[in-house]
C-alpha cells in the first residue's frame, strides 16, 4: 500500500499524521509526504516519509499512483492555505482514484455540519484506524 500525506503552511498536520501511521503500520508501507511548500515537506520527511514531493507538479503526478490520499479536507478546495493548496493540486487530489481519509479541518468560511469537535490527535486516530481496516481487508483479499 502506498499511502500520500498531503499538507501545506508549517506541515505539522502532515507530520503527526506521518508519526500516527509509522506507529500503527508494517515498517514496510510506503508514505510520500507532499508538501505545498518545502517547509511542508521537510517537516513531514522529518516523520519518517520514504519520499518527499513539493509543489503542483510533484503532487498531480504522485497522487495518480497511490492507494490513500490523507490530509485535511482543505486539500481538495482550491486556494485554501491562504492560497498556497492551488487549483490545479485540489483538482488532481479530487479527481485521483485514490481512496481519500481527510480530517473535517477547512477554510474559516466552510462549516462542516454532523461531525464531532474533537482535537486533532483524536481526528488522526480516527483515520488511521480507518486505514488500518482497509489494510486488513485487502490483505484478507490477498489471501
């Protein structure tokens, strides 16, 4: 499985997701931390990323080749991170195959109704534990 952790700003989001999963997955599952910026990526390689992709180009070709997509719903809206996620990232996030696990964190203007305000490290819990389950079951495929 090969799993793409995508954040912008300061990547610290990206970086405690990177940890999460390097916690409570196999050594052998491959993390792509893509940044919108090389601070972005730098911090999430500094959390054990295999590979690291900066900007528009790096994130429209690495997410047409991943099995997860994971960040905050942010990523899929265009110029959100006060404008550094791009049209054309948010695009190519939204449109990739990929099975996407997004934490309800967006623009101040973006009101997600139905979920539960907990902090962050819960909200990563909860998707890795997500990613957890898909990975048991393509392994139950696999046998």
């Amino acid at each position: 499985m090969v799993i793409a952790v995508v954040d912008g700003m300061g990547g610290s989001i990206g970086h405690q997701i990177i940890l999460s999963l390097r916690r409570e997955l196999p050594e052998d599952t491959e993390i792509i931390a893509l940044g919108t910026n090389s601070i972005a990526t730098m911090n999430m390689m500094k959390a054990r990323a295999n590979r690291g992709g900066t900007g528009t180009n790096s994130i429209k070709v690495c997410v047409r080749n991943v099995d997860v997509i994971m960040g905050s719903l942010s990523i899929t809206i265009p110029n959100s991170m006060m404008g550094e996620l791009t049209p054309a990232m948010a695009t190519s996030i939204a449109d990739s195959r990929a099975r996407k696990i997004l934490l309800p964190l967006t623009n101040p203007r973006i009101d997600l109704v139905g979920l539960r305000d907990i902090p962050i490290p819960q909200l990563i819990e909860e998707a890795v534990s997500i990613l957890k389950e898909s990975f048991a079951e393509e392994e139950k495929e696999g046998d």
